[in-house]
C-alpha cells in the first residue's frame, strides 16, 4: 500500500460516523494535514443557546471525550441542569448535559459577540488540544426541514432535531429540503480545502442528511465534483441497514434503494471510488455498473484499529 503518511486529506462529514474515520484518518496522517468540512444542517436555537451538535460530535471523539454509551456528549456528564428543567415543564426532549452545556453557553457567547461559526470552532477545538481543521461548511444560516408523511402530523414539516430526537426519527417522511440553503456561501477555506487535498473523502454519513446538507451550499457540489479522480466515498449502508440512525428507512422513503448500489447512484457523478463492507463483496459488480469502482474493505470501525485500518484503504484509494 503506498505511503499516504504526508497527504493532505478533506473529508465531507457528518454525525457519528464521520467522527469515527476522521478519528481513524488522524492516527494514519498528521492532525494537521487534514481538513473536516462539517455539516450544519442539524444546528439549532433552543433555550437561547446556539448548538452545533455534528460539529461538537467530532470535536468530542476526537478529543476522546465522547460519551461511548451514546455516541454524542460528554461521557462523564451529569443532568442537573436537565432535570430543572423538566421539574420547571420546560423543553427537556433535546438532552443537554451539565459539562456540553458549557459548550453551547461559550458558542452562544461568542455570537453574541460577532464571532462567526468558523472562528468559534476553531476557537473550540484548539481549547480541546485538536490539531485538525474543522470547517462548518457555511457560516450563514443552513436548517434541514424534513415533512413528515403518514399520521396526524401528515404533510408536516419540522425540523430535523424534532425529527431525528423527540420523535426518535420512527416516523417516515416524504421530503428533505435544506433551508436557506440558495442564499449561504462557503464558509472560509472551505473551497480552498477541496482544491488543494491530494484525498477527498465523503465519510460514510447519511446521505441524506449529513452529505446533502453540505452540497446544498452553492459552489461546494461543483468544487467536489471538479476533484471527482481524487474523491473515495465510504457506504453508510452495510448489508442493507445503516449502521446507526435512519439512513436506510430515509433513503428507502424518498425513492432510493437502500443498498451499496443505490449508494454507489448517488456518489457516482461525486467520487471515484466506493468502499463497501466484505458483506456487499457480492454486489461490487452492481456497484461498477453504477460507474464508481468499488473497493471491498472492512469497513465497520469497531475498533480504533479498524478505523486506521479503514482510514490507509480509504486513503489508497
């Protein structure tokens, strides 16, 4: 396998596992050589506070902070201020523990004072010793509105965080749209960040709701698509199921086929390669046919291991 060792490495990402390569990509290339363009699509405004929960999910893993039971917030937390907050009648559906408060308290005061969203990110992750960049994809306002399709809430459209937690996203939806999506801009080096990798990497996130929200932004989809030879895509989809979250209930709902194939049709005009688990080996043919070379990996990281070892195949190419 060659040495990849000095490359400098963008990776569209998004949720758990977006955290999980990024945390493999770090062990095999120096932090500083790499490059996270993180959706924003989940953010929210709730008790005041502005959270940034894909962004905050990575800084997390990386740092080694996350809560391993979860895979979100800090492990080692305590919910004193939850529970006032319940005991008041107040909103408690989005959990929010007493140390991650203190995240979201900082990020809040920093807008308050005109920082943008890339500078309190960046300000966040070198309080947390993390040598990788991480981009929020935009700084402008990006909202993913998910309409939801049977029952009595039918032809609804929420957000993606009442969605995703307080309905435990087990309700089907019929349509995802990003809003304000046409009227951002890349956030600073974002565009930068895709034309200068020698390896793009779209993380095996949802595509749906971790991918999309990121080339919904004008200019991204068009700067990916310019590095397509160089871009190695890795499937959320093992087997037919999404290794954690929605993804294949989501895909399935809006007229997707919730297979590596239906993800290689999706990536194909995007990247060169697709990473598929050993699992799929049967259906790299189908993949080829979509017009994306498929490589066949291991690629659930169980392990710190198993991402690095995930991380050199992706990186390979």
């Amino acid at each position: 396998m060659q040495d990849t060792s000095d490359s400098l490495v963008t990776v569209l990402a998004g949720g758990v596992g977006a955290a999980r390569m990024l945390a493999g990509i770090v062990q095999v290339v120096p932090p500083a050589n790499v490059t996270a363009i993180v959706n924003v699509g989940d953010d929210l405004e709730l008790h005041g506070l502005r959270i940034s929960p894909d962004l905050d999910t990575i800084t997390y893993t990386l740092a080694g902070e996350i809560n391993p039971d979860t895979g979100w917030g800090l492990k080692g937390e305590s919910w004193q201020a939850m529970d006032s907050v319940r005991r008041y009648g107040g909103i408690s559906w989005f959990g929010l523990g007493d140390r991650d408060l203190g995240t979201h308290l900082y990020r809040t005061q920093r807008f308050a004072e005109g920082a943008t969203l890339t500078e309190i990110t960046a300000e966040i992750t070198d309080a947390w010793d993390l040598a990788l960049r991480l981009l929020p994809v935009t700084d402008g306002r990006l909202r993913t509105m998910v309409t939801l399709a049977e029952g009595d809430d039918a032809g609804r459209e929420v957000g993606f965080q009442e969605y995703f937690v307080q309905r435990q996203h087990g309700v089907p939806v019929s349509s995802v749209r990003f809003d304000g999506a046409e009227a951002t801009a890349p956030g600073p080096d974002v565009i930068a960040a895709l034309a200068d990798a020698d390896r793009v990497v779209l993380a095996p996130s949802n595509p749906i709701v971790s991918i999309d929200p990121v080339l919904a932004v004008p200019g991204v989809r068009e700067a990916l698509t310019a590095r397509r030879a160089d871009t190695v895509a890795v499937s959320p989809i093992v087997a037919g199921s999404a290794l954690k979250g929605p993804a294949d209930r989501l895909l399935t709902e809006l007229g997707h086929d919730a297979t590596v194939v239906g993800v290689a049709r999706l990536y194909a005009p995007l990247a060169d390669a697709l990473v598929i688990d050993h699992a799929d080996a049967d259906l790299a043919g189908a993949v080829a046919a979509e017009g994306i070379r498929p490589i066949v990996a291991e690629s659930i990281m169980k392990t710190p291991a198993l991402a690095a070892a995930l991380a050199r195949t992706v990186l390979a190419g």
